[in-house]
C-alpha cells in the first residue's frame, strides 16, 4: 500500500501545505475526534474557509492552533455564490485552501458541493482529509445491516413532500440513513411508520459522540409511541431497516421471471427476481431455467 501525506510537521504545527483545496471532517461531538491530518491542514493551509466561522475557530483554539493572520472565510448556502469566485481565485493564485463544514464531512448535507464542482471545473486540485461523520457513526451503533445502506438527508418539512420521498425509499434494498430536527422528529416517525411500515427495525441516534448520547432500537410503530412522550433536543440521525422480504406466490413469482428473463440472462435474472420478492436465490433459479427450457 502507498502512502501520500504532503504534510512533513509534527501534528498541529504549520507546515508547508501544496496549493490545493482540502476538505476537512470536523468533529460532531468530542473535539478530540479530529484527525492528526486535519491539525495539520489547519495548521499550514494558507486560506481558511467554513460554514461556521465562529465553530472553525473555536476548533482551533481548542486544539491550540494559532491563525497567525490568515484569511477566515466564511461560506454557506446565503453567501455561496458570492464568496466561490474569491476562493477559486486564491486557489488559481497556488495558495492552500481549507474548507471545514461546521460539523461532521464536508459535502454531506453541507453547502461545499458547488464549491467543489467549481474547483474541478476549474481543473484545481481538491483533496480529503476523512474523519468523523453523523451517518456513518449512527450506522456503526444502530444494530441495522451495513452491507448495503442509503443516505437520505434531511426529509422535506413539508407532510406531502415528505410522504413522498418516504413512498419513494420504500422499496430501497438497503438500511436507509436520514438526518432529522428534534422539532421534527415526531411527524417523521408517523410518516416512516405509515410509509415504511410500522414494524420495520429503526434506531434514533442522538447526540452522537457527546455527553447525553442516547441510542433508542424498535420498530418505527413503537418508535413513533415512544416519541410522543418524550421532549427530543439534539442532533438526530434516523437509521431504518431495509424492506422485510414478503414471500410471493407461484403466480407472481413466474410474471416477474418473465419480465427479467426479457431484459437479462438467466443468472442475473434469477438474482434480481430473488431480492425482489425475497425467495431463495437456488429457488429462483431453478424456476428458471425451467421456463428457459420450455421455451
């Protein structure tokens, strides 16, 4: 394995950084979950962008971090379009670039995107620097399988448009991931029971990493009872289960083999149809092959 770190100071101290934009994880909680490379990157990067200027630099003070008059920029969704031609041009100038979100992996349910898309149009270099995330960190405690799993975001406020994106993930073979308010959490719950189905597994993932973190497992039908009498404050990410196999009828299971058998071999369609309608993958494809040689 090849190892490439452009950093060459002891952790936390400025060294010389090549021009670039780095993305930095930042804590979601313990201020101890930075990285080493990221002190680094704080340390010796020449430009400091942010979410949330006043996090970044709280950050740093913490870490004992000095900002020896550097430029600290701030970036967010209000002031995005204004602030990108400026940090594209400090990055066209060669100069080391650091944008942190305010907590958690720049890019997840974070304003850098566009920042990004404008560096790579730009044919800038942009690196990352990994480290702590919500989803992945609620993922790691649910309980759930993480073989396969969906990253959702933020559901939309709205009941419609919120039903709709919870139908929509319904039939998603994977563990589904949200972000949710506390203020929210409640008509959340309701509508991924009525949506997803009451018995379905789920955990609520709260304050993740800091002093009150609780992790609550049970079905989203429970869930949403348990949730009504509780007073919910904190970050929330919502880990739910994927869909629970219903077993399919000899009727159903010959009209979907005949719909993959249409459009792909006997193989791949023989696996589609198992995961479809959750029957053993030898079953499927002995059925298959049946109906291959009655042809």
């Amino acid at each position: 394995m090849t190892v490439s770190n452009p950093v060459s100071a002891e952790p936390g101290r400025a060294a010389t950084i090549p021009p670039g934009l780095y993305l930095i994880a930042t804590p979601i909680g313990a201020a101890r979950d930075i990285t080493l490379r990221a002190l680094d990157l704080l340390a010796g990067c020449t430009v400091l962008v942010a979410e949330d200027t006043r996090s970044l630099r709280h950050l740093m003070e913490l870490h004992a971090i000095a900002l020896r008059g550097r430029r600290v920029i701030a970036y967010h969704d209000h002031n995005g379009a204004e602030m990108r031609p400026k940090i594209l041009a400090a990055l066209a100038d060669g100069q080391s670039v650091l944008y942190a979100s305010e907590a958690g992996t720049p890019l997840v349910a974070d304003p850098g995107y566009q920042l990004v898309r404008a560096a790579i149009a730009e044919g800038l270099p942009v690196h990352s620097a990994p480290g702590p995330s919500a989803a992945l960190a609620a993922l790691t405690v649910a309980g759930l399988p993480s073989d396969r799993f969906c990253f959702m975001g933020f559901a939309p406020p709205q009941e419609s448009a919120r039903r709709k994106l919870l139908n929509e993930a319904a039939r998603i073979p994977a563990t589904l991931i949200f972000y949710e308010s506390p203020k929210r959490i409640g008509r959340f719950l309701d509508d991924a029971s009525l949506c997803l189905g009451p018995e379905r597994e789920a955990a609520l993932c709260r304050e993740l990493t800091k002093r009150h973190e609780e992790v609550i497992r049970m079905p989203l039908g429970a869930l949403a009872e348990h949730v009504r009498s509780q007073n919910m404050r904190g970050e929330i990410v919502m880990v739910i289960d994927r869909p629970i196999p219903v077993k399919a009828d000899a009727t159903a299971l010959d009209a979907a083999l005949d719909d993959a058998l249409a459009q792909m071999g006997v193989k791949d369609a023989a696996a589609f149809v198992s995961e479809q309608l959750g029957l053993a993958r030898r079953e499927v494809y002995q059925a298959a092959l049946a109906k291959e040689k009655r042809k």
